[in-house]
C-alpha cells in the first residue's frame, strides 16, 4: 500500500519560508538581466530539505550566470515529484537529475552536458545500526520510508528490488531524503532507500549509523541536462561556466562551502558528461517491474 506522508511540524514549515526567501534572494541577486540576456530556470532534485537545497545551489547559480552572461533562476518544489514536474511541464529549461532516462521521457530531447565529478553511486535500504533487522525479509508488512515516486536510486530500484523478492512493504513518500531518514530514525519506517552517498552525507551532518541490507550496482548520480529549446551556443557558454568553477578561486571558493554545507566526502566539482554515461539507468527501465518504470 502506498501513501503519501510530509512532515508538517511548525519546524519544516519555518524550513520552507526560509528555502523560499533564499531562493527569491538568490535569484535577486544575480542582477536584472539586460535587454536581450537570457533568462533560464534552472531545477535541480530535491536531495535535501528545501533550505540546505536553496543554500546549496544559489550560489553555484549565480556565479554560473555571471561567468555565462546567460541568468538562471533557481526552481524548486517541496518535493523531489514537484520539481520533476516542473521540468515535464516544460516550465524548466536546465536541469539537474537522473529522472529523464526513462524511454518517455528520453523521447522529451533533453541533452546530458555535464555531471559531478565524483565516484558512482548505489542504491541502497538501510536500517538504524542498531535495528534489529538484519535481512530484507524481515521488512515485510511494514513501513519502508523513500523521498519520493520518481527517485530513480532511492525509489524505483531499491522498490524494485523488494518487488523481485515478493517483500510486501508499506511504502511512505517524505518528500526528500532528509525526511525519509527523519521517519527512519524516529521509529516511523522500519528501512530506507537512498542512494549510497546521501547515506554518507547524513551520517557526516547529523552523526546517525546505518546498516545496509542491500545494495545496487554503480551508477553515476546526477546529470546536468538542457533542454532542448536552449540554443548550443548557450547550453556552451553554461557548460563552460560550470566546468571552470574549480579553477578559478572565487569557484573555488563556493564549491568547497557547498562541500562543508552537505558533508560531501568528495570535493564538490563539475565535469562533461554525455548521455552513454548514464546508459545503465535505461537498462533499469528496461527490465524493472512495470510499477516503477
């Protein structure tokens, strides 16, 4: 059974104000775009809560827009579902995610530009290091908590996994990976699914110990996409703005203040990519359960 759960404490509701303000203040701050200056919305996936999000990315943005002469606004939604369907109403023209590797949304012409440069990611469901469950098997009839429906890590594999071992699970979406793990360790959600380097990034932000009951194979985490109304020449000049960012020291410099903010274990960095590098996300689609293709 699927249902839907968001944390609505007067704490997340604050969280969210201030995501907002920041976002609105980031996009303040790169200036009035002159006449004739394009202006893009630019949505990356919600891994974090939304102000962590909005801290983390208006800085990168706006000194992409400077160094690209092309103005992007942050776009984000409460939740990871809510951004994608900004990008699939055609609302977005850059973006950051691995949410457009499926054959219909392939059909949707964005382009892969970009990536972190950083190692591959799994999936993985997860416990409390002190849960007494130790096999998968024993998540059966109870709550698992995922960030959301169109994960591809943290939702459709880790799913399709306990699908392919006829694991019956309740499933709750939280909205992002923070609240999943929020409802993990409050007792709310026997397990978790999450990709490997959010784990990490939670264990290093707020000192809570997993186990892994089960992983996936490798797979790049995010690409950085365009869409296929943005001209080449622009989808260059922000390619090239992104790709110099940690070598020049003012890049530099906000790179390893979103590094510090997330508890990145590997220096924050972007390199080219192509679509081949994220082919293995297409051979999920391929053979997973139709439920969460």
């Amino acid at each position: 059974m699927h249902r839907l759960f968001f944390v609505r404490s007067v704490l997340a509701i604050v969280a969210g104000l201030l995501a907002a303000g920041a976002a609105f203040a980031g996009a303040a701050a790169a200036g009035t775009p002159a006449a004739g200056t394009p202006v893009y919305n630019f949505s990356p996936v919600n891994l974090y809560n939304l102000q962590v999000s909005a801290s983390f990315w208006n800085p990168i943005i706006r000194y992409v827009s400077r160094k690209s002469g092309i103005r992007l606004n942050l776009k984000l939604g409460r939740t990871s579902a809510d951004t994608t369907s900004y990008v699939l109403a055609r609302e977005v023209d850059f973006a950051y995610t691995n949410h457009l590797f499926s054959p219909a949304r392939a059909r949707l012409g964005w382009t892969v530009f970009g990536r972190r440069n950083a190692p591959p990611v799994r999936a993985q469901i997860v416990v409390p290091a002190d849960s007494p469950i130790k096999s998968l098997a024993e998540l059966a009839g109870g709550a698992v908590a995922f960030p959301g429906p169109e994960a591809p890590l943290a939702y459709k594999m880790t799913y399709a996994q306990l699908l392919r071992q006829n694991i019956p699970v309740d499933v709750v979406f939280a909205g992002n990976t923070d609240a999943a793990f929020t409802q993990l360790f409050a007792g709310k959600a026997r397990a978790a699914g999450a990709s490997s380097e959010l784990v990490d990034n939670y264990r290093g932000r707020e000192r809570k110990s997993f186990r892994v009951l089960w992983r996936s194979e490798p797979f790049i985490d995010l690409a950085l996409m365009a869409s296929p109304r943005v001209p080449a020449d622009q989808v260059r000049a922000v390619a090239q703005a992104f790709f110099g960012m940690d070598k020049d020291p003012e890049g530099q410099r906000i790179l390893e203040a979103a590094t510090e903010l997330v508890h990145m274990e590997t220096p924050l960095s972007f390199v080219a990519a192509s679509d081949t590098d994220f082919a293995n996300y297409r051979a999920f689609h391929a053979s997973a359960p139709p439920t969460v293709r």
